[in-house]
C-alpha cells in the first residue's frame, strides 16, 4: 500500500521482440474465482452489503503449499474492518470522510483447501489470537510464501507439512511515525498464525520501511534449506519530497521465522534526485541456496545476490533498464510502478533466473522477461511477452514450476479516449503467457473471465482511482494462478470522477493511500477530511458498490 515515489525523467528503452511462431505451449484458462469471499469475514450478507472503504481489496499475494498443492494461501490489503465513510470516525466526521480508522488492521487473509476453486475468508491477522494483545497493527504490503517447518532438533524437513511465512508492514499501537516490517507463520496452511515477529531490527520515529517482499530456501539439498529471507526499503525521512536516504535491506532467519538477524543494506543509501532511488523488492531462491534479491535503481532493475545464507552480498549488478509506466496510464487516474519480479528455476543443478517487469514503450505498457543461465551474473536482453493486442499491459506476476516451465500473467488497459479517465472509459482484463523450459513462449491469452473498471476503485481520500502497486503468481506442474485486483463486481461515481479531474486539472492531488497513513500517524490530522462541499460523499453520491475491489484468483493451464 504505503510509499512510491518517482526516480527521475523516465527515458524510452529499446526492447527486443519476442517471436511467438513455433510457440511450444497454448495457454487455456480453467476460470477465476474471489479469494476474498464474502467480503467480510463470517458475514455472508457483506458480499452485497459491504460499502466504500470496507469492500476495498488490492496489492493481493498468493502462495502454495510445496507438498500438499491443493493448499493455497492469498492475502491483499483488505479494508473489510474499516467502516464505511463518515462512520467510526469521531463526532464531527463528514460523510466524504472516508479515511483510514486508527487502530484497525488492513492485512487480509484467505484460504482455499481445493486449488483456488473455492475460498473462505478467514478475516485479518489482526483477528487472530496471537496478535491481539501483541501490540501491533497490520498495516498491509501483504507477501506470502511457504518452506518447510522446523524439525525441532535445530534444522527443517518436509516429513510434517509446510510452514507459510506472512510478511506485512505493522505499526505499534499508540505509536506514531515509525513502520516496521513483521512476519507470522502459520502450519495449518492460514487458518491460525503465530504472533508478529519483527523482521525490521532499527527502530527511528523518522523510519518508514517499506516495499517488503519474502521468500524461503525451500530446497533440501541446499546448505540453507529452511532459511527466511525478507527484503524492503528503508526510507529514513519520513517525508515524501522524494529525495531523502532510502537503501534497500534484507534480514534471514534461520530458525523458521522466531527471530531475524540484523538487516544487510545492499545499495546505498542516498537519493539525491538524479535518479538513483530504489524501491520494489523482489526474492528468488535458487536450488544451490543462492539468495537473488531484484528490486528497481533508478533508471535500471538490478540484483544483489548471496551464497552463503544472506551473510554477504554481491553490489547490485544491473537485469536491465526499466522506463517507468506512464502514472497514470492514459484513461484512468491510479498510480503505477515498474517494479520488477525474480523467479529461479527449481531444478537440481540449475543456474537459470527470470526477471520480469513492466517497461513504457512509445505504443504503451509492455511486459518484458530477462533471463540469466549463470546465476544471476550477467542477463541476456529483456523480451516484450505482452502485445498491444492485450492493451496498455502493467503488474505482472513471475513463477517456474517444478518442470522448469516459466509462466507470467499481467493486467493490460484499453480505454475508449486515453485523453480523459472516469467512469466507463477504460477496461482492465488479466493475461498470461509460458514457456516451456528451452521452449518459446505462447501466445498471451485472457484469463480473466469478467472485465474491471479501473473508476471503480478509489484511493481512501478519492483523489484518484487505486490499484495497489502489484499482482502476484504461483506455478506449479499442472499450471499456475494469478492473483490480481479486480473491479467487476463494482460501480463507478461520476460524482467522484468529476471530484477527480477537477483536482488534477487544478494541480490539487498531493497523497496517495500510503502518505495518507503516514500523515496521519505523525500529524494525527486525517488528510482525507477535506471540504466537504466540494468533495462528495460516498454514503449519497455514489451507487452501494462503489469502490468494490477483490482479490481474484485465475487459473490457467499451458
């Protein structure tokens, strides 16, 4: 949810074109379904009843269960326990208030037991047992991944199931300014989780860490196998001017997530406005136990890598250059992000990596895949897998299967007048791609099986539409899913897209979602109560399901 902020002058990067003759693989859709059901955790009637922000869901992740794959785990920024605007907060509180309520976690939780056919909403982690009374506040940027639990005598195995790992961002309750980074993990494949344990060891009122991302050492022959790996951005000013120090760290745990060491910084620190900002963090872990942490430097997507259990790293070595999206992309009003996604290839002996990203081309958003065969050392050109056909293309997913099959999934954009954004202009679909392994890649096919309305969503303040900053994707054997937000089960406001081209024709947008929180926390003045007389009020300006976003699960096949 929280922080982005722009590196500099975007530049146009030349892309190489993929051919799609000859394609070894068809990719088949197999459906979607709302990992987020109902809307509100044990209550049936909110699926139909829950209004803006409550029915708000986006940045979604997912993850499998390596040895029982019918278990899967998603999770999203989820809003469900935030009343709807002008309730809950405080007497004076107009009907256009629809900011965040203090005290009141947004970091989702769903579980599906059949594949991502079916899904139950087990509400936040706030709701479980070991958080209440530990202090903390869930506070979204949701990651999700699964390794092996502990064995009890010092090392891991898989002979007793799997240990799911969830990272989010967490503020301490009755705190202000400082976000730390914290993990729970669960062995009962997301019905219950541990307690929040601190991934972030510095504790500064000027901090805001941010952007973080996990990943688990999940292969037995590794001299690391079992070992946590969480990364993020430190911002150390709590200002949003965008030049202050912000370098990307990393911490492990070796003890399945009871306790991380001191964090790495793998960048520096300085952002001096010249284009060497760092954000959006990216972990794969090879089956040698080589640890690849990928993440956007101003005007490239670079890689830190580790070979002995994230004691030391490698300076970033450069993927490739990376052309910011348009923000926002011509026919809406959300923002947007290049953040990049690593991925290993799991097979024993193999020193394959993919990066993949999104780039701004002249004709718009193109996905694009690097891949490394020796380890992440050096890259070979990035290829465009998306194509105009699929429309202005952003926030991809990356996984390899087991078999070595590499599967990617995107949103793209079409919109009937680029010029403007509001209701009923732009449509968003989700797509997909694979490759065999040493194969060619398909064809992008649709795999999502309902359009989005990018005007239903809408940042807390509604000064523009939102869409999170990222999508995630998992593969196995039999296929892949990708979760992703979507809007089909929403309605737009032309009250509020008229709100929002004023502010942006005026100059007026000054926050996001993430600033927003952070303001407040250091203020304790909510940004999102502005003149009521201008900006409308949700509660009778705007049809019930304004402002609904889910978190949807595709499946497809190659």
């Amino acid at each position: 949810m929280g922080r982005r902020s722009r590196f500099g002058v975007a530049v146009a990067v030349p892309l190489v074109a993929v051919s799609l003759a000859g394609s070894v693989l068809a990719v088949t859709s197999s459906g979607d379904g709302q990992a987020n059901l109902p809307q509100v955790a044990g209550d049936d009637a909110s699926q139909t009843g829950a209004r803006f922000p409550t029915n708000k869901q986006n940045e979604p992740t997912i993850a499998q269960n390596p040895v029982a794959g019918n278990f899967l785990i998603g999770g999203s920024n989820d809003e469900q326990r935030q009343p709807a605007c002008g309730q809950g907060r405080g007497p004076d509180a107009a009907a256009s208030d629809c900011g965040f309520v203090p005290g009141v976690g947004t970091s989702g939780v769903y579980t599906s037991n059949d594949r991502g056919l079916t899904w139950v909403n087990r509400g936040l982690l706030d709701d479980q047992a070991s958080w209440q009374g530990a202090g903390f506040i869930s506070d979204g940027d949701p990651v999700i991944a699964f390794g092996p639990k502990p064995d009890g005598r010092g090392g891991f195995s898989y002979a007793k199931g799997a240990r799911a790992y969830y990272s989010t961002l967490a503020t301490v309750i009755g705190a202000k300014g400082f976000e730390y980074v914290v993990v729970s993990h669960s062995d009962d494949n997301g019905v219950t989780w541990s307690k929040p344990v601190i991934g972030t060891t510095k504790t500064s009122s000027a901090d805001f860490n941010d952007k973080n991302w996990i990943n688990v050492d999940t292969t037995p022959t590794s001299a690391y196998f079992g070992r946590v790996y969480l990364s993020w951005t430190e911002f150390r000013s709590a200002t949003f001017t965008g030049n202050g120090s912000e370098p990307m760290m990393v911490s492990a745990s070796s003890d399945g997530g009871a306790t991380f060491g001191a964090p790495s910084q793998l960048s520096p620190a300085g952002n001096n406005g010249t284009g060497n900002g760092r954000q959006g963090s990216s972990i794969a872990v090879g089956p040698d136990g080589t640890v690849y942490v990928a993440f956007e430097q101003g005007f490239d997507q670079v890689v830190a890598l580790s070979t002995d259990g994230g004691k030391k790293w490698t300076r970033p070595r450069v993927i490739g250059a990376v052309s910011d999206l348009d923000d926002p992309i011509p026919g809406s009003n959300f923002r947007t992000d290049s953040f990049p996604t690593i991925a290993a290839d799991p097979r024993s002996g193999s020193t394959t990596v993919y990066a993949s990203w999104a780039n701004r081309t002249a004709a718009g958003g193109r996905i694009v895949v690097a891949t490394s065969t020796d380890r992440g050392r050096t890259w070979g050109s990035a290829v465009v897998v998306s194509t105009g056909a699929e429309g202005y293309a952003f926030f991809q997913g990356l996984d390899v299967a087991p078999n070595g099959r590499v599967d990617v999934a995107y949103q793209a954009q079409t919109a009937i007048n680029p010029s403007t954004f509001g209701t009923g202009n732009a449509t968003i679909h989700a797509y997909a791609v694979s490759k065999a392994a040493g194969g060619a890649w398909s064809t992008p096919v649709r795999i999502s099986t309902a359009s989005s309305d990018p005007a239903v969503s809408a940042q807390n303040n509604l000064q523009r539409q939102f869409w999170g900053d990222y999508n995630t994707l998992v593969s196995d054997n039999a296929g892949a899913l990708f979760i992703s937000t979507d809007s089909r089960r929403g309605a737009g406001c032309t009250d509020v897209d008229a709100y929002q081209a004023y502010l942006r024709t005026n100059g007026l947008v000054i926050r996001s979602d993430g600033a927003d929180r952070l303001s407040y926390k250091l203020t304790g003045i909510n940004p999102a109560a502005s003149d009521p007389s201008v900006k409308p009020a949700p509660p009778t300006a705007c049809p019930e399901n304004f402002g609904d976003t889910d978190a949807v699960v595709s499946r497809f096949t190659p």
